[in-house]
C-alpha cells in the first residue's frame, strides 16, 4: 500500500521505523537541503540511496545524508511498494545501523554521568565501536588498558570535566569500558595522577562509606581519651 504525507507530522525516524516491514522506495521531497532524496528499501535493510537521481554510496557521503535527514528533514514523502530484485543492490546496508551510528547523541543528566575519578578498564567483551566515537576511541584507548578516569582522560585530550565525563558515559553505553573492580592494582597509570589513588568511587560517595568514616573517627577519638 502506497503511503505518503509531510515530514512536518512525521519524522524521517519514526518514518524509517514504519516503514522496515516493507519493500519498496521511498521519495522525499526537497528533504535534503531542498534537494530531492530517493531510498530503496527491503525489510529495514538500505539497498540505494539517490539525491536529487544521483547515487550516495560512498561511506562519508550516505553519513552526511542520513545525518541532515535526522536532524532537519522536511517536505513531503511518498513510499511506492515495489519489488526491488530486477534492480542491482546499490549499497547493501541495514537502516537501523546508520542511524543509530549517524544520531547525535541526547544530553545526559549529570547525575548519570561518572565521577571524574572513577577509573575504568577495557571491556573484556566490547562491542564495535560507532562512529561518532570512533575518532577520540582511537585516541585514548591504549590509556584503558592500565585503567583511567575522566579527571585524567580530559587532561590528556584538553577537554572540560563536564566534556570528558559525558565522553566516558558514552564509552560505557557503547559497551567498551567498565569501570575498575574495588581493589584491583595496575602496574602503570596511563596519565600522572595525584599519590591518591581514586579507586571506583570518591571516599564521601554513599551512605555505607559516610557510616564507616564515622565510625573511624569515633573509635580513633575514643583511642585518645
């Protein structure tokens, strides 16, 4: 069944999701910086994509396109069943993927976001990396091998705390670090850091460790009476 209306009552993502049982192409309207955008699409899976009729198949290119279309597509949109297998598969790529690997990622509240001094290690069954974060992955993944915080990760990549913290939240959603066992010892710190080690948590976080400080500074002043 042909299905069509405007961008402006539904977004190109909730569209692509509508869309993933079908077989067919898609046509937007003057979506891509007023330029027309043409999808082929089998079961969620993107076998061409065209603008204004010339083929996007080179890997930076289809990002940037996938990217505009998610954060500014507008017009109207027209999907046209059709069986596509007398046509040669453009590209071959599955629609979800690009775009979750094209989205911006969302704010993140600051209570979800790491202390700065907790330390994380490599993921031991991380998964791949996406491409938003491929670029400052490669830059400070050997410093996961031994152990590192965002205290310390924001010092070496010249980052705020805030920006070095939210970096390590997205890390760790993406499921390639976690953070370090209460106890373990390294061999070698990535970054210099202060003679305190900052294990996991900050001595103050949470009512357990409040409890116990109390408790040593009551049975240390006892031990002086």
């Amino acid at each position: 069944m042909a299905i069509s209306g405007t961008l402006d009552d539904l977004t190109f993502n909730d569209l692509t999701h509508l869309l993933r049982p079908q077989t067919g192409t898609l046509f937007l309207r003057t979506a891509f910086a007023g330029r027309s955008v043409e999808l082929h699409l089998d079961h969620g899976q993107l076998l061409g994509l065209y603008v204004d009729g010339f083929p996007a198949s080179d890997p930076l290119r289809l990002g940037q396109v996938i990217t505009d279309l998610l954060k500014s597509a507008s017009g109207t949109f027209e999907f046209q069943p059709a069986e596509l297998s007398a046509l040669p598969p453009l590209i071959h790529l599955s629609l979800d993927d690009l775009l979750q690997q094209n989205s911006e990622p969302l704010p993140v509240a600051e209570e979800q976001l790491p202390h700065g001094d907790t330390r994380f290690v490599l993921n031991t069954t991380r998964s791949e990396v996406p491409s938003r974060l491929t670029a400052s992955w490669k830059q400070i993944r050997t410093a996961f091998e031994q152990g590192t915080s965002a205290h310390e990760v924001g010092e070496a990549l010249q980052m705020s705390p805030h920006e070095a913290r939210e970096l390590l939240f997205h890390f760790r959603a993406a499921g390639l670090i976690t953070p370090r066992r209460a106890g373990a010892t390294v061999s070698v710190e990535p970054f210099p850091v202060s003679a305190e080690d900052h294990s996991v948590l900050p001595a103050s976080t949470g009512p357990v460790r409040r409890l116990l400080n109390a408790l040593r500074r009551f049975t240390g002043s006892l031990g002086h009476t």
